[in-house]
C-alpha cells in the first residue's frame, strides 16, 4: 500500500495547487465536452424527435439504427474515421488528422447517439393519448414537437447528461484521430494514457481523481434530475 | 474513394492469407473475452441475485453503487489498477503489470457492472408472485436463487452480452495496465491505439478493424441467438412490460 499512498500524497497537490499542465488539460476537456454536446443535442434531439413522433418511411430502421449505434466501440468509429480521412484516403484534403477539430468532431459522433435515441424513448413513452388529443385540438407539427419535448424532458435531459459523460470519459476515437499530442489535443482521458506510458504515475493518478469527480457531479445531476425531492427517494423508487 | 478501395482490398486479404499479427491479435481478444466475461460473471452473478432477492441492509446502496460503477471511464478502472500492480504496490509482488493478467483482471473489473446491475433488474422484473410463491412452498434460499436465475435467464444474457461487448471493445484499462504491448497482452481494439499500425494507408489498420467488427458481430450475435432460443422474444416482452 506504501507505493499507492505515495503517488496519492503527490497527485493530490497537483490537483490542489492547480498543476498548469493538468488546469489546461481540464480546460481543453471541458471545451470539447461542452461543445460536443451542445452540438450532438443540437442535431440529435430534432432528430430523435422526428424518429418519436414523424410518420415517414425508414422509421423503424432508423430508430433500430440508433440503439444500435449507442453500442458502437469508440475505437472503431476512431479507426474507420482515421481510414477516411488520413493520407490519400478521401478525407484526407480535409488535414482533419491529428488536430483539435477532429477531437470536438470525433466526441461530437460519439455524443450524438445518446441524444438521438434517448430522445427518441423518451418521446415513445409517453402517455399514448396525449400527443393525439394535441392533434385533434388542432396543434401544428412544431406545437406538437414542442409540447412532447417539454412533457418528456427529464429522459431527453438524461440522454444530454450520457453525451456528456461520454463525450468527458471516452478516450479511444481522441487518441486515434487527434494523435494524443501532448499540450496541444490532449483530453483527461487521452493524457492519462501519455502519463502513464512515461511512467508519471502521480499525473495520471490526479487525472483519474478529477475524472471520478466529474462524472460523480454528472451522475448526481441525473439522480437530482429524476427525483428532485432528494436521494431518500432514489433509493425507494429504485426497487 | 479509389485509395480506400485499395488499402480495403489489402486489408482482406491479409486476413486471408493468415498474416501472423492479425490472427495473434485475434486470438488474444477471444481469450480476453471469454476469460474477463467468466470471472465477471462468477463473481457478478452471485451478487446480482443477492441484490435481486435478499432482504439484507445495504442492499438499495449496493444496487446504486452497482448502476454508478457503469459509468466508471475505462482509464480512472487502468490507472487505479495499474498502481496497485506496479512493483513496491500492494499486488506488486506478483508481477503481473503489462500482462495478459493484468488485461483479464482489468476488462473484468469492467464487465462486473454490467452483471452486477442487470442481474437484479431481470430478477425484479419476474412476476412478483413468482418467487413468493416457491418460498411458500418451502423453497430454501439456494432453490429460489436458482430459480430466480432461470426465469430471469434473458434478462442475464442481456447483461453477459454487454459485459462481452465492453471486455471486446474497451480499450482505456487494456491499454494502461496491459502496456499494449505486441505479441503479448495487445488486442484488436488497443491495436487500434498502437502508433506503428496507426499510419495513413496501413493494410494491417484496415484488416485489425475488419476483424475486430468481425468478431463483435460473431460473438454478440451468437450470444443473441442464444438468448432468444432459450426463452422465446414473447415473454421477455411480457415480463418487461
């Protein structure tokens, strides 16, 4: 235990004292997280909106599409993305390979699952009746969308809550497509695999520690979320 | 589009012609998968059916901890690892820092919540009389457990499908407490993060990819054919609702 206890007393201080390496890592991390989710919410809850509620052919396999692509490995969205857009590939005039743009935009895909298909099932589960009688009281498609999204907006705010988390936890496609260059691209979970890989144990053991922090925040919000009246209730409902 | 074509056509037929990187990358991520989702699931699934039938303290804290554990990031699971395995560490002495070891253990630790979480919500969603009624029977604890575990057995699979499909592409904990190390303890999906194969135009980028969507396909299908011959989709829809 000697050995843990040791790299804790020299994370901690990093943390504390705002180590300026880890403070602009946290930054650029909260940067891409916060703007790909503000635009996976921003093309993904239309879109899980018109999955929900539109009539239009395609439907059924593209809701099916959604669910299955919230099971889609980061690292393979990283790898084919790579292949398109490295070298000669297609893609590649772009110069997306080993920027910061291709982190907001690799998060950004992996993101926007999420929002689309917990849209989606939040908007399918409300009361049947509801969105009919809206109809028949003459309200138009936006009024309908509109008043659907407010009825169901604590599973569609859950689904921006998981964008987030992933888009804050998930290393693979930014270490693919970015590189993990060091003081340039690095996200909290992309510099834990460069910390370590230099053997800076303390560093990567403060980056953990701050992730842990973030996504305890993330899932105390949803659990606030859900049951507003505190955690006693939680538990309850839980069973 | 012709460039990609051409390193697509490259990529297949490595894979055809056996090439010995591929199939030992292969071979290595089935082990992965098959020995991580079995420690999980000898650990987990106890637990979940405790959690799912016992009337012991703690039980709804167990049930949270286990739904937060979902969202514990691969590499916060690596880096805590790792630093108890790393020598002059509390594991240290048994040298398994950038092992094949320390990959089972770590993808392990990432599959246990799925089993852990799942167990009980199969369980919970049987028909509540169910479980009363063979108590009142005179079911003993270890009859209703695995009674409970046989009606809820969909449910689980779902649950044993997701811990397969995370110990297969999770990438953060193999990569940190694995080392990636080539011939030893790298998979697929940590290939994929390995610098030398990470060049514009690599055949081998192309094959490890196909083959990694390959064996995701093969095993999760397999594994979902298997669910749904075991209990039929009707029920599952029945007790769900």
């Amino acid at each position: 235990m000697h050995f843990f206890w040791q790299e804790l007393r020299a994370a901690v201080p990093l943390i504390t004292h705002g180590d300026p390496q880890l403070v602009s890592v946290i930054g650029f991390t909260l940067q891409v997280a916060l703007i790909a989710t503000l635009a996976a919410s921003l093309i993904g809850i239309p879109i899980g909106v018109a999955l929900a509620l539109g009539r239009f052919r395609g439907r059924h396999t593209m809701r099916v599409a959604a669910n299955v692509s919230l099971g889609l490995p980061p690292v393979l969205v990283g790898s084919i993305l790579f292949i398109l857009l490295a070298g000669n590939a297609p893609g590649g005039s772009l110069h997306l390979i080993f920027t910061r743009r291709v982190v907001f935009i690799a998060q950004t895909i992996l993101a926007l699952p999420f929002t689309i298909a917990m849209t989606a099932a939040a908007l399918e589960g409300l009361p049947p009746g509801l969105l009919g009688q809206a109809r028949l009281l003459g309200a138009g498609r936006l009024q309908l969308a509109a008043l659907a999204l407010r009825e169901a907006r604590i599973g569609v705010v859950a689904g921006v809550i998981a964008a987030l988390g992933t888009a804050l936890s998930e290393v693979a496609a930014v270490a693919i497509l970015g590189g993990n260059l060091y003081g340039y691209n690095q996200t909290l979970a992309s510099a834990t695999l460069y910390y370590v890989n230099g053997g800076h144990y303390a560093q990567a053991l403060a980056i953990a520690i701050v992730l842990i922090v973030m996504i305890l925040v993330l899932m105390c919000a949803l659990g606030l979320l859900q049951h507003p009246r505190g955690l006693r209730l939680r538990f309850r409902s839980a069973t | 589009m012709h460039a990609v074509w051409e390193q697509l056509r490259a990529g297949i037929s490595l894979i055809f012609d056996g090439n010995e990187l591929i199939l030992s990358l292969t071979w290595t991520t089935i082990r992965v998968a098959f020995v991580s989702t079995a420690i999980a699931l000898v650990i987990g699934l106890p637990i979940g059916v405790a959690i799912g039938i016992g009337r012991f303290r703690g039980r709804r804290a167990l049930q949270l901890l286990a739904n937060a554990s979902l969202a514990l990031p691969p590499v916060v699971v690596g880096v805590l690892a790792l630093l108890l395995m790393v020598p002059g560490s509390v594991f240290g002495s048994l040298r398994i820092e950038f092992t094949l070891t320390a990959v089972y253990i770590v993808q392990a630790i990432l599959a246990l919540p799925y089993i852990v979480a799942f167990t009980p919500a199969a369980i919970q969603a049987l028909p509540p009389g169910l479980l009363a009624q063979a108590r009142a029977l005179g079911a003993g604890r270890g009859q209703v457990s695995v009674l409970a575990v046989r009606e809820a057995r969909i449910g689980i699979m779902a649950a044993v499908i997701a811990a397969m499909a995370a110990t297969v592409a999770e990438v953060g904990a193999v990569v940190i407490a694995g080392g990636n190390i080539v011939g030893s303890d790298q998979t697929l999906a940590s290939g994929l993060l390995d610098s030398f194969l990470l060049t514009a135009g690599n055949p081998q980028l192309i094959a490890i990819t196909i083959m990694l969507v390959l064996l995701l396909v093969i095993l999760l299908g397999t594994l979902t054919f298997l669910q749904q011959r075991s209990g039929g989709i009707q029920l599952r829809f029945r007790t769900a609702a």
